[in-house]
C-alpha cells in the first residue's frame, strides 16, 4: 500500500515537472520550493526502493537546473 502511495506521488510531480508544457510549469500555483518539499517529505518517510531513490534524485536535479526537464 505505501509503494503504490510513493509511486503515485512522484509519478505526479514528474508529470508536473517534465511532462507539461513549460508555461504551465511556470504558471503553477505551487513554487518550486513546494516541489522541493514534497520530494524531501517522501524521502524522509523511508520505506522507499532503488527506483524511488534514483527518481527522486533525478527529480531533484531538475527542480535545481543540473538538468533539463524532458
């Protein structure tokens, strides 16, 4: 049950993230600081995979222009 939570919500900030169209990401009624914390919140909750760990780290590099979305 907490795997599939984990993998909903950040299947749900990727789609934000790398999957809509830049504007809406500009638009966004949420901060990057409120995508900042969502990742960090999940990451502190534990409980989380290999494949968690290295989206949540891809998501991050993003969020921090190391990398560009799509």
């Amino acid at each position: 049950m907490r795997q599939a939570m984990i993998e909903r919500d950040l299947a749900h900030i990727e789609h934000v993230l790398l999957r809509s169209h830049a504007s809406a990401r500009e638009n966004s009624a949420f901060p990057l600081s409120y995508w900042h914390d969502r990742l960090r919140r999940i990451k502190d909750a534990g409980q989380l995979w290999g494949v968690h760990l290295r989206k949540i780290d891809t998501l991050q590099r993003i969020l921090n222009g190391a990398l560009p979305p799509g």
